[in-house]
C-alpha cells in the first residue's frame, strides 16, 4: 500500500483524493449489501414457509439494489464528470451556438491518472457482492491495495477483486522463478516498446502530422504501420507491468494473446486487450442481454413468427450496447464513438450475413480448410483493424472522414516506390524498423505454439545468458530514448 501511495505521489499528490473515494465508496456500498444479505439468509435460516422466504430475498435484493446505485452514482459520477465534462460543455455549447444563445464558460478538469481503469475494477467488485459472486471484502487495506496496485493502474489489465486476493491474502514469498521469469518478461515489453513502437511512431507522426501532402496509398501504409505501433506499445506496457507484478509474486490478467492472428474481428476482440473485454461482456453484454428490454423485444419478434429476427436482436442489440460504451470509454469525442459504432457493425455484419457466405462458399466450392484461406482471413481482419484505426488516431471525426476520402480519391500508389518522399525515417532506421517487426512477428508466432520462457529456462546458463543479453543491449542499442529524443508516453495512457 505504501508503494502504491508513493506512485501516486510522484504522479501527483492531486490523483490521490480520487481513486481514495472510489476505494472508500465501493468498500462501503460493498460492506453495506454484504450486511444486507446477512440478515436476510439469518432471518431466512428462522422461516418455514418458502413464500415468506421469497419475500425476505426479494426485500434484501431491492435494498442491496438501492445501495448499488449509490456506489454506482458516485464512481461513475466521478469518472464521467472527470472524464467527459468538456466534451459535453462543448457540443452544449454548439447547440447553443445554432440558436444565438449566451455560452457556458468552459474548465478544464483533472484527468486523474487511471481512473478509467481503476473505476472499472471497483464497479465489478460491488457487482460482484450484489450478484453474490464472493462475499464482500472486511479489510479495508486488503481491497484498497487491490484498487491502487501500481502497476495495473495506468493501463491496466483490468483484474477482479477475487482473483488478486486469493494470490495476496496469506502473503507473497520471495521466488527465485518469478524474479527471473518477471524480469524476462519486462525486458521484452521493454524492447516492443522502445526498439520498436517509439521507432516507428516517428514515421506515423511525420505522415499524419502533414497527411495532405502524401498519397492515400501512404496514409493507408502508415495506419497498418500505425496498427503494429500501438500494439507493440500497449502490449509492451503491460508486458513490463505484469512482468514486474510477477517480480512480487503477484500475476495479472492475460491482456493480449497475438491479435494480430485473428481470423475474424471476434476473434481479433477475444485477442486484443482481454481484461476490457471480458469485463464488458461479464458486466455490460450479459446484464443487457437478460434485461427487460431485450426481453420484451424477443417476446414482440416471436409473437409475430420472427424467428431469424428474434435471435439477432437477442444476440446484436447487446453488442452495440457495448460498442458504444466502449468507443466513449475510450475517449470524450465523436471519432471514438464512430469508432465503436464501426466495431459493433464489423461485429453485427458477420452474424447477420453469416448465412450469406456460407452459401457463397457452398456456391463457388471454396475450400476454406487449408492455409490459403486462413492466411486471406487474417489479412482481412488486419485491414479492417487499420481502417477502424484511422477514426482512433485521427485528430477529429471529420479528420478521419477526410482521410478515407483521400485515401479512396488519392491513392497515387506510384509514390509508394519514391524514395526521395520524407517518412521521417531514415535508410537505416527503416531498415531495423522492418526487422524488430519480423522479429516481433516471429516470436509472436512461437508463443502460439509455447511458452518461450518455459523453454528458455530448460536450456543451459551460458545459452539462456546470450539470449538475455542480445536482449537487453538490442534494448540498449537500439532503442529509441535519450537526451535529445522527447520520451514518448505509453498511447493507452490517455485513456
């Protein structure tokens, strides 16, 4: 706890009244329902009647109920006014605008440092108590080191109350393995971040920094280059947090599992930063896809014979849901909820017209079994990846409209072969740069079929020590930091 206090300090002394009243508020909401269902089962244990029974949990159910509102109000609250209030001051404000009215003065607020990642896990905790899935916590220090633990906090992943206890609860030893297998892991999120994502960032930012001036086939080339960076960037981040958790024993969620092998945007979803996405499935789909609404619109559909209708709404209303939720999560502008919403249509699309291409499939006799059609697969989903990118890093909605008019108008693919055109780069750095990713890309593709550690650690001293250190002087060497160069912050940071 001490640690995790000293981070926030040194990140400001500001941050920390926030993430202290959303530890606060939801250890005590958390306490109250744990209370609440107390009662009810000692009063229930005193019943005969199943009736009176029924009528004791559904009474303990609203009061709980009431209480997590409460919770919700605050932590969400504080989250949104935090997070959104210039981004709601300023449409306000454009409305007010079309009607000649006076403007409302604008103010910016503390963005408290992880506090979109930190409010999530403290929103599962209390949904966890009020769906009864684990008691609720009694150790204030236990569950407030949960909420704060340094290294998930600024970019996650996103971790369960439950999970982190049971690793925490009866202490942490010292571990020869997990110093070793921990420190071998930072040192390659170490490398994906600074050998690769800040030396390639430079070309992004050269191009889009000025990407009227180039072709459409070289802005839709830097979005794919872009697509590498920001995963060799946020991967990277949490290899070297969860590689230093597990320095003191402590393992964090799985975040990523080599997206970039997907074979359909689902699947890419199930790949690419696991921890949100589970969390909106486990908190978010299923919640939306048992309410009333959903419900009752299955309920309309069926009365009417709408089979096929039924279950794409049962099935694709709660994915938009979430969609749209996770493009605002994202970020307090209109190009992160176009983002989202192209995500949740990518997503709605292949079960609606799931039944389409199988018959074409059928039709052509295309063989969809062998690599060919695999590798085609993953090539797809890769590029509608990139387009879906173009709406995240463009500097506004408009922006990235703009961009796809260019890049569909403009494409001039001949410059692509001009080698006097500015990336940003020069011969040498392009050079590496296409190597780190090679490499990235085959180290990925071994840690699909095993565990690289694992294996490293079956090998001998001298072998296991020339590989740690290629390692760590590639690092060194090559990596892109120094007096003269402006240390990049990690890009999920902002969110």
């Amino acid at each position: 706890m001490l640690a995790n206090i000293a981070f926030f300090c040194f990140a400001g002394v500001k941050y920390l009244p926030f993430i202290a009243t959303t530890a606060l508020s939801t250890y005590l909401v958390g306490r109250v329902i744990g209370k609440i269902y107390e009662n009810a089962d000692l009063q229930i244990a005193e019943c005969n009647e199943q009736a009176e029974k029924k009528q004791i949990r559904q009474l303990a159910k609203r009061k709980a109920k009431r209480a997590l509102l409460v919770g919700l109000f605050i932590v969400v609250g504080l989250l949104a006014v935090c997070k959104y209030t210039a981004f709601v001051l300023k449409n306000l404000n454009g409305v007010l605008t079309a009607f000649d009215l006076p403007q409302i003065s604008t103010f910016n607020m503390i963005l408290p440092i992880g506090i979109s990642f930190y409010t999530f896990m403290a929103i599962g905790y209390v949904l966890d108590i009020y769906w009864k899935r684990y008691k609720a916590e009694s150790n204030f220090l236990s569950y407030a080191v949960f909420v704060s633990y340094f290294p998930h906090v600024v970019q996650g992943p996103i971790d369960r109350y439950n999970e982190f206890k049971a690793q925490t609860e009866h202490g942490v030893r010292l571990s020869y393995k997990n110093i070793t297998y921990g420190a071998q892991l930072a040192i390659w999120g170490f490398f994906k971040k600074l050998v690769i994502a800040d030396r390639i960032g430079v070309l992004v930012d050269t191009v889009l920094g000025d990407w009227q001036q180039y072709g459409g086939a070289h802005l839709f080339l830097t979005f794919a280059v872009y697509s590498i960076q920001i995963y060799a960037d946020f991967s990277g981040c949490i290899d070297i947090v969860s590689g230093v958790s597990e320095m003191f024993g402590i393992k964090l969620r799985k975040n990523f599992n080599h997206p970039y092998f997907s074979k359909t945007m689902g699947e890419f979803w199930r790949r690419w930063h696991i921890s949100l996405q589970e969390w909106f499935k486990d908190y978010i789909y299923y919640p939306v896809s048992v309410s009333r609404f959903v419900k009752g619109g299955k309920k309309k559909l069926k009365a009417k014979g709408k089979k096929r209708a039924e279950e794409l709404f049962a099935s694709c209303f709660p994915v938009l849901v979430v969609w749209l939720i996770t493009g605002i999560w994202h970020g307090a502008a209109w190009k992160f909820v176009a983002w989202g919403l192209f995500h949740a249509s990518l997503l709605i699309g292949s079960q609606v017209f799931a039944p389409l291409f199988d018959k074409i499939n059928k039709l052509f006799k295309i063989n969809t079994d062998n690599f060919g059609w695999r590798l085609w697969q993953m090539v797809r989903t890769f590029v509608l990846c990139c387009i879906g990118r173009i709406f995240f890093r463009a500097d506004g909605l408009m922006v990235s409209l703009s961009m796809i008019k260019h890049m569909l108008l403009l494409p001039n693919i001949p410059s692509l072969f001009d080698n006097t055109i500015n990336l940003g780069l020069d011969a040498s750095n392009m050079q590496f740069a296409v190597f780190s990713i090679l490499v990235l890309w085959a180290i990925d593709m071994l840690q699909e079929k095993m565990s690289l550690r694992q294996e490293l650690s079956k090998q001998n001293i001298v072998f296991r020590w020339i590989i740690i250190f290629a390692a760590i002087f590639a690092i060194i060497i090559f990596g892109t930091y120094g007096p003269e160069y402006n240390a990049s912050s990690f890009i999920y940071e902002q969110f």
